[in-house]
C-alpha cells in the first residue's frame, strides 16, 4: 500500500471556520464555532450525537447554509453569497455515512461522472484517473459492477475513491464508518489512514476513538453547539480536562460504564 | 348441522360451480345469438373500412398519441419542476393547472380548442394541433404529479453527492436524479400513455376532413355506412388493443431490465 500511497500527488488546502452559527429555526445547533486545519493535517471532530458535528461538516461545503460567521477553503470565502459554489465544491470531496452512490452507474462510471461533465476531463483521461483511486482503494477490478453488488465497505471505499477522482484539495468524512458491519469498518479506516500518510487535508466526524487517536493531529470534542475541548489527538482523547470530555469518552470507550 | 371446514370449502365450490354453469345456459337459451353475431361479429361485412382503418385511423390514433404525449411530457416536466421551485408563485400555478385540468373532462378542453378558441380569437389551427394542444394539456397535469412523485422519490443524498461533486443543480438533476425517477415513474406513465391513446379517440367531437379521422371516427362511420350491427365499433376496439397492449408489454420488459440493475 504505501508505494500506491505515494502515487496520490496532493495539493492540500486548509480550513478556517470563525464564528460559525447554524439554527433550524429556533433551535440553534451550531453556536459560534471557531476551528482551523492547517494544509494536509487530519481534524477529528468527535463528541455526542446532536451535538452539531455533522452540521458543522456539512456547513464547509455548504450543504447546509450557515446562519453566521465565516468559512474559508482554500482560496474561497465558502460564506460569500457571490462564491462560486460549484468550483470550491471541485476542491472538496465528500464522504457520507450511507454512501450515496449513484446506483444506477457502474463504480467506474460513479468515478468518473463528475470529472467528465464538470472538469470536461477526456473519458479516456478520466477513466485512467479514476482506476488509479480505484486500485488504491482496492477496488480495481470492480469497475464494471454496480453499487448494489458491493458490500458496505467497499462501497463506501468506492465513495472515497469517487470523491478523490474529483482530485481535491480537502475531504470531508460524515461518520464514514457508522454505516458499516463491524467486519468492513477496517478496510475503509486504513485508506483513511493512507490518505492522511499522503498528506490529504481531512476534516473528519467519527466515533472511532482508536482511529482519532492514531491518525488524527488534532481533535475537537463539540458538545451542544459548541467546541467544548480542543488538543492533539492524544492530549483530548488520552487524557480530557473537561468533564463533559471524560464522561463521553468513559461511555464511549467502555460501553459497559454506567454511573446511574 | 354442523360442517367440518373440508365440508364447507366442498359445498362452496360445488355452489360456484353450478352457478357458473346455470348462467352460461341461461345465456345460451336467452340470447339470440344470431343477432347478437351480427351485432358484433359480422366481420365478413367489413371490407369497405379496409384499408383506410389502419393507414389513416390507426395512423392518426398512434400521431395524436405520440404528439399530445410529446406535449405533456415537455409541460409536465415544467409543471413538476415549478412545483417543487423555491418561488412560492410558481408552486401556486403549477397546483393551480393541474387541479383545473385534472379536474374537467378531456372533451371540454377539446371542445373549448376546437371551437371556443376560435370564437374567441379567429385561430383556424389545423385538428392535430388542436388535439395534441387539448390532450397535452391534460395529460400534462397528469404527468406532472407522476413525474414530481418520481423526483422526490429519489433519495436527497444523490443530490447531496453530485453537488458535492460540484455539479451545478441543473446537472445533478440530468445526471443523476432524473434518470434514476425514470425508473420509478416508468409504469405510471406507461398508464398514461395508454390513456392518452383511448383519448384520442374523443378527437371525433371535432370533426374532421377524411385524413385526419382516426379510428373511432372510422367505426362510427362505419356503423352508419355498413350493414353490420356495431362490429366496425369492435373492430376499432380491438386495434386499440392492439396499441396498448404491447405498450404494457415493453414497458414491463424495460421495468425488469431496470430491477437488474437497481441496487
């Protein structure tokens, strides 16, 4: 894996969210959120379901419009209501928790739609791009199959392949694993890890501690809207200061703890 | 007395039987049959219908068909489209349009193009474009709900991965959302279809020169101009038949391809 690693030739971008607000109506879910990835480091963002995580996430690519503050990527001011929505969004690739191929294109196809019709890249050209993530993903000689013959894990390895055909500068992970049968989590966790080794900027919401903690540089640990503890990865989830921080990760980590 | 469950399943299906076969004398001793074979089935006598029922009716049925269709489906797609727009005016015209020609028969809006229309305004069109304007228009209203149903039925998700992929909306909408309600709308429409080519057939209320009749037009002249009871009637029927039936057959050939590769 690690020469395909090195094949992966990234240009990475950063991330700086500052005061970031987001309300469903009266119910305000992100509130003021500050954060920052530097070009090619690994952001972790853990914490409670309905604590605003994926809100956040999904606010960097403006699948959700944010009520406030402001988000740059890259070079784009993604809160600028003149951005060009559509060129940033060529420099972030995403990753859902329930995949979101496009079942009715083959893994090739669902790879290589976009460079096509967006980037007006040569079939030809777009194709080779493509199976090079492919292979990288494992999943070279499943071009010609369909979504629904695959299993949870390789189509969710075949989503983080799609999302890098676009060849961004920044991937968004959504609980990539959540969705997955506890065998397949790992495959697509270790292409995440040789992602990051490659140097790809990541902003990724995850309950995998022990994939936080390994690949992660930073974490933050948002609770109720807001960023209750910030820290490298080992310092947040190693050893929490707050105690909202210890507690979910006491439930998180051992399951079996209760204190009633 | 009482019946063990064997002994009434027994006793029902003997009962069936013997009203069935009671009702097929009745109607044996009942009918006239030679009159009712005239009636319907005088097919000998058909000659003179021939070969003009199928090169301009059937002709004419299958181009309205194919026109008013074309025209409902281009209306349609707008309609469904207008009516999940974010601009509230549209969504209000949209449900407006397809409550008010969902609502009235097809023959009113006929009628109101063939005749109204030209009261009003001094338009002469041509009968096709009458037809395909008038049937459009309702089979349009139709088709909207259908085609919106479809959409939505499409998970949000696809449209969040191809924006994600930045494709502009218009293109996720072509690339990836519309092919996929495709499918799902596939036999409702196929419905629609079937029902525009029976509408057709109101196409008579107009009038029409000889090359433009279509096939009912072709049997009511024929009950008039023929000794043969109502059989120029069946026969037309029965090339609506003809029509629809390998409609439904293609469509459910093109519905099993889809399931193949569905996920």
């Amino acid at each position: 894996m690690s020469s395909d690693t090195n094949k992966l030739s990234v240009h990475a971008s950063g991330v700086e969210i500052t005061g970031l607000r987001k309300a469903y109506g009266s119910n305000e879910v992100l509130k003021g959120i500050d954060l920052n990835v530097a070009p090619g480091e690994v952001v972790c963002l853990i914490g409670p379901s309905g604590s605003g995580k994926s809100t956040l996430l999904r606010c960097v690519n403006l699948l959700e419009q944010p009520n406030g503050g402001t988000i740059m990527v890259g070079g784009f001011n993604a809160t600028d209501p003149d951005v060009n929505l559509d060129k940033m969004r060529q420099q972030v690739g995403m990753v859902f928790q329930q995949f979101n191929l496009f079942p009715h294109l083959t893994v090739l196809e669902n790879c290589t739609i976009s460079p096509i019709k967006v980037l007006k890249r040569k079939k030809a050209e777009a194709e080779k791009i493509a199976l090079g993530h492919l292979e990288r993903v494992g999943l070279g000689d499943f071009g010609d199959r369909y979504p629904d013959q695959l299993s949870g894990g390789q189509q969710q390895r075949v989503a983080i392949a799609r999302a890098l055909s676009m060849e961004p500068t920044l991937m968004l992970f959504d609980e990539p694993t959540s969705a997955l049968d506890p065998e397949t989590v790992g495959e697509v966790l270790s292409i995440m890890k040789n992602l990051a080794q490659a140097g790809m900027t990541m902003l990724v919401v995850t309950h995998e501690m022990a994939f936080a903690k390994e690949v992660a540089d930073r974490v933050f640990f948002m609770d109720g809207g807001v960023v209750v503890e910030e820290g490298k990865a080992a310092d947040v989830i190693g050893n929490p200061q707050q105690p909202r921080t210890q507690d979910f990760l006491r439930r998180v980590l051992d399951p079996t703890h209760v204190d009633i | 007395m009482a019946m063990t469950t064997r002994q009434r399943a027994r006793m029902s299906k003997t009962i069936q039987i013997a009203i069935f076969i009671i009702a097929i004398i009745a109607l044996v001793l009942a009918v006239d049959w030679d009159k009712a074979v005239y009636a319907f089935f005088s097919f000998d006598k058909l000659g003179p219908m021939f070969p003009g029922m199928i090169l301009v009716g059937l002709k004419n049925t299958i181009f309205y068909t194919i026109i008013s269709f074309a025209f409902g489906l281009v209306l349609g797609l707008l309609l469904a489209l207008m009516k999940m727009a974010s601009f509230a005016p549209y969504r209000w015209f949209a449900t407006a349009f397809i409550e008010f020609f969902r609502g009235i028969p097809a023959i009113l809006v006929l009628l109101a193009f063939g005749f109204g229309l030209p009261q009003a305004f001094g338009t002469q069109w041509p009968q096709p474009v009458n037809v395909m304007c008038a049937l459009g228009l309702v089979s349009a209203a139709y088709i909207a709900e259908t085609l919106r149903a479809g959409l939505q039925a499409v998970p949000k998700g696809q449209t969040e991965a191809a924006r994600s992929l930045g494709m502009p909306a218009w293109r996720a909408m072509v690339t990836i959302v519309i092919p996929q309600a495709f499918k799902i709308v596939l036999p409702p429409m196929t419905n629609e279809i079937i029902l525009l080519t029976k509408d057709t057939s109101l196409a008579f209320i107009l009038g029409a020169s000889m090359a433009q009749y279509e096939m009912t037009k072709f049997g009511r002249d024929g009950i008039s101009q023929i000794d043969a009871g109502i059989t120029p009637l069946v026969v037309a029927g029965l090339f609506y038949l003809v029509i629809t039936i390998p409609l439904s057959l293609v469509a459910r050939k093109f519905e099993s391809r889809a399931a193949k590769t569905k996920r």
